[in-house]
C-alpha cells in the first residue's frame, strides 16, 4: 500500500474512531436515563466505545502491516456497525437490522482482532524493521 493510502486508511479509522466514540458517550448517557430495559443500548454503547481506542492504535501503526492491519481495521468498522447497530436498532425500534446482523457483526470483530494478532506476531517475527504487507 502506497504512503498516501495509508494516511487515507489511518484517517478513515479516526474518523470512525470519533463516531464510535460519540454514538458510545450518547448510548451509555441514553442506557443511564431513559426509562426501559437499556440492556441492548449499554451494550452497544460498550462496543462502541471498546473499539474507538482500538482504531485509534490502528491508525498509529498502520504502516507496520498496511495490508493486515487494514483488513483488521476495516473489520472491526464492519463489527461495530452490524453489531452495535442491531443492539440500536432493536431497542429502538424492537425489530432487528436484519436477521443474523449482530452475530454477523461479532464474528466481525472477532475477525478485526485475530487479524490485528497476525499483523503483531508476523511484525515481530520479522524483528519489527520491515513492513509486513
């Protein structure tokens, strides 16, 4: 991946990094002070709020392993969105994204972060000098 795709993914990330930041910050204030069974929305805002630091690390080391950590990072987006997104919409609305969206989502993150394992262990492997594609 070329220098310039790499700002451009690392942005990415920070972006999402502060969208899941925020729509975390509002569903733990929403799952503290509405009225209701908030399971669904405290959840949600966890993940969320769980995986905006994790894009923030991503988007600082991307360059080490473009290609893994891009994958991994792209992942989790995909995770957080299917899965915090399902838990949201269900307590709003009571009904689901669409069938399977929240396991969708967690074998997602699942993925993002096995990923982000591989990236680790195949940058030390090769002493941490040379970039891992």
């Amino acid at each position: 991946m070329s220098a310039s795709g790499v700002r451009v993914l690392s942005g990415l990330f920070i972006v999402f990094a502060g969208l899941f930041g925020a729509a975390g910050v509002a569903g733990a204030a929403l799952a503290a002070h509405v009225a209701g069974d908030d399971r669904f929305v405290a959840i949600a805002a966890s993940m969320a709020l769980i995986h905006a630091p994790a894009l923030l690390g991503l988007a600082a080391v991307l360059s080490r392993a473009p290609r893994l950590l891009g994958l991994s990072g792209a992942a989790l987006i995909v995770g957080v969105v299917l899965f915090s997104g399902d838990l949201a919409t269900r307590a709003a609305t009571g009904a689901s994204l669409f069938a399977n969206a929240a396991p969708t989502g967690g074998t997602m993150l699942i993925a993002g972060w096995l990923l982000t394992a591989v990236a680790g262990a195949l940058t030390a492997l090769r002493g941490g000098g040379e970039a891992v594609r």
